[in-house]
C-alpha cells in the first residue's frame, strides 16, 4: 500500500479506560488458553504453554534498577540497559542483517537509534525507549519472564517479547506481530505504540511517524542564506589529511550545534537552492567514500548532535576488504536519516568515459544502491572530482537530484545543481580556521 496509513490502536471502541492502579491487580489469562492451541502465539515463546497466564500483577515488575517500587518508572533501567551502542550494532550485523529498517519520527524529530524501527512480516516494529522517554510513559520490564508494561495516565499495554498475545487497557489482543528484542532494546507492534500515540507509516517515503509528522525547517528563519557543503573522507587517525581526527570532528559538529547552523539533508539544502525552504546558515555534511570506520567515529558524533549527513558509496566496494561499509551498514544509515548517494560504481575518473561506460558507473550505481537499501539514490559525487559535460549529462539523465565536486564555495541559488562546491575539510583544522571556512566559503 502506498500513501500515508494511520495505524489504529488495538480495541479501539472496547477498551475501557484502566487505571494503572487498578490493572496491577488483574490477572488475565492469555489468549487461546481456553482453546488448547493458542491462535496468534508464536511457537517457541518461552512460557506460552497451556497454563501459563499473561499476568499484569504489580510483583512481576521489578525494577532492575533495585529499590524502586514494582510500579516505579524505569526508565533508568532501559536507559541503562539500551546504552551500549556496539552490542546493537554487533545484533544488527549478525541475525538481524537484512532487516527492512525504515526512519523514524518521534514527536515531531527525526529519531537516530541504534535499533530502528523496521518491518517484520509486513508489519511496522518500534523501538520502546524514544517512544517512552518522548511522551513520559512509564515503561516496567521483567527481565525473567521477558514481559513489559507500558502505561500512561490514559493507557495501559503488557507484552510479551516473541509473543503476539498482550493486554490493551487490560483486554486480551492478538497482536499482528509479536514483540522482539534487539539487543537490549525492546520493540513493539506499531498497534500497541498507537495506544499512547499517533502512529502513522508514509510507505512513499518509508518513514512511521509517532505523535505528528517533523516538522517543516522553513518557519520564519530569515530568509533563504548559502549552504556550506562540507566535505568528508573518514574521520580517525590515518596515513594522509583525509583522515580528520575523531576530536577534531567532535568538535567541529559541537561549533555547529552551537553557532546556530542548520544541519540539513542534501534534499532540505536543493528545495533551499530552488527556493521553496529557507535556512539561516544551512550546512550539509558530506562523506566520500563509505569507509567503514564511520561507525567507529562520525556515526556516534552525529548521532549525538541529531545532524543527518549524506554518505558517497563506490557501490562495487561495498563491504569489500575491510574498508568499507557493508550494504546492512548501509540500510542502518538510512533508517537513521543519513542519505546513502552513488560516488560511481568503481571510483574512476568519469572525464573520458563512453556513453556506456557513464551509463554503468553512473546509472548502474544508483539502481545498485537503491535495490540494496530501499532508499531513493538521489545524490552523485564525482569521484576524484573528475568530469565532462557527458558525465554531468549522464547524471542528470539517470535521474539523480543533485551532484558535487571538489571545486570549493558555498552553493547558493545561481549554482548549478549538478556542479555543487564544497568546503574540503582536512586533518588539523582549528576551530577559528573552521569558523572562517564556513565564513567565507574558502578552503
Ligand atoms: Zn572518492
């Protein structure tokens, strides 16, 4: 189904409004236990036998976080537990690999996590811990017996994780997909998350959004400036300058974030370019390449600052030897907002290439990438910088939106679209010298 779909919450019409007090008393059986087999359980769920019950008792809550009374928030707990970034991501390279992920809008913001929300059996999964933390529900788990509680003053929700048997405002519901553990991060059917919050999937832009739509950038920011384009290759430490350092980047991101710059997407910085969106101080931060160790080191600084970035991939490199991202990296990226565009097929100089051999660095890496990852391939980077009026003919035929160059600026409303400057960012860049190239537009 294309087009925006509001998910409904389940019961919707029957539920009776609980009080959580009230519910820490009930004890319902699950669904199905009155039948023998349980329609809507999921085979192999530790305790979902005949006999067992789906119990919304106080006691079974108890806090991790020791102390706290079985109905306590705890948030810390799940804070504490969904932390480490590596053991999701380790989850995310091994079973997980494949997943249909999809981005994520939690109150009106653009959600970078390191479990997204993804697509299970045609059904939307979401991750339990932005949701809470957004609208202040209270969130009880159970480590032993794997069951959550999520509540608010209005709603209710027990689950259990592999189950598709749960507790709506206390009435027994069969949900459409069972509850799942990424790592330490639990999540939850789109049907259970819509009794605390809007939920809506745009299939189109393969983005759910909870609780409203993001909100537009172009309210009464002052009108439509230039767009910085910064330039990237691998942030660590390394043999040449294009290797910028991991604090250097930090705090070059932290000199964004407090200087009142608008980090945008390559998309947000063409509908500026073509004056349909303003921004006061647009920048879009760039990554040629795709080397693999931006998930040691750009990944967790972006994530912190909340700043979307576009990453130039050589599609036939992709995964290979080591260096560079893997195609389920690639797919993460995109449901975290970061835009995965095309820097060629195998990063050769493009200047005196055939109409067939443009076709297939240039045509043949977008429809690489966009099988791979789902998302649309709009962006081109010339690889060395290099190209020819054919290549930039090429580019704009195979159906790509923008594409950039080495040639340093700021892009404003006279530039061509498809000749973009940049600002190259290299290795030992002090802070006054950042704030001057973003300045003036001059490396
Ligand atoms: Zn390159």
């Amino acid at each position: 189904m294309r087009g925006i779909t509001k998910i409904m919450r389940i019961g919707v019409g029957v539920a009776m409004a609980v009080a959580v007090a009230a519910m820490l008393t009930v004890v319902v059986t699950p669904v199905g236990d009155a039948g023998g087999s349980a329609p809507g359980m999921v085979a192999g769920a530790p305790d979902d036998g005949a006999g067992s019950s789906l119990s919304a008792t106080g006691t079974e809550f108890v806090s991790a976080s020791g102390g706290a009374s079985p109905a306590g928030i705890s948030s810390a707990w799940i804070a504490d537990r969904l932390a480490d970034a590596s053991k999701a991501l380790a989850s995310l390279n091994g079973a997980e690999g494949g997943a249909a992920l999809v981005r994520t809008v939690v109150g009106g913001k653009p959600l970078f996590c390191d479990t997204p929300s993804r697509i299970v059996d045609d059904r939307l999964l979401i991750p339990v811990r932005p949701v809470a933390e957004a609208f202040g529900l209270k969130v009880e788990w159970d480590d032993a017996s794997k069951k959550a509680m999520i509540s608010s003053e209005a709603a209710s929700a027990v689950f259990k994780i592999g189950s598709r048997a749960a507790l709506i405002d206390g009435v027994r519901a069969e949900l459409p997909v069972a509850p799942a553990l990424v790592g330490d991060a639990a999540l939850a059917p789109a049907a259970i998350i819509a009794a605390f919050a809007e939920v809506e999937w745009d299939a189109d832009g393969r983005v759910v959004s909870v609780g409203g739509a993001p909100p537009e950038t172009d309210e009464a920011r002052g009108g439509a400036g230039p767009i910085r384009v910064l330039m990237y290759h691998e942030i660590g430490d390394g043999p040449s300058t294009l290797f910028v350092r991991e604090r250097e980047f930090e705090a070059q991101m932290r000199f964004l974030y407090e200087n009142g710059y608008d980090v945008i997407s390559m998309d947000d910085a063409l509908k500026v370019l073509k004056g349909e969106k303003s921004v006061k101080n647009g920048v879009v931060i760039t990554f040629d390449d795709g080397y693999a160790s931006f998930f040691g080191s750009a990944w967790g600084v972006l994530k912190k600052y909340g700043f979307p970035a576009t990453v130039y991939a050589i599609s036939a490199s992709v995964g290979s030897e080591g260096k560079y991202l893997s195609w389920d990296e690639m797919r993460f990226l995109e449901a975290n907002w970061m835009d995965v565009g095309s820097h060629s097929a195998s990063h050769s100089s493009l200047s005196d290439m055939d109409a067939g051999e443009l076709a297939k660095e240039i045509g043949g890496s977008k429809a690489a990438i966009e099988s791979e990852t789902d998302y649309p391939c709009n962006h081109f980077c010339y690889p060395g910088g290099f190209y020819s009026d054919a290549a930039v003919a090429a580019v704009r035929e195979a159906g790509y939106e923008s594409a950039v160059t080495i040639r340093s600026g700021k892009a404003d409303a006279s530039s061509d679209i498809y000749r973009l400057p940049r600002l190259f960012i290299r290795r030992g860049v002090s802070e006054e010298r950042f704030a001057k190239i973003l300045r003036t537009g001059i490396t």
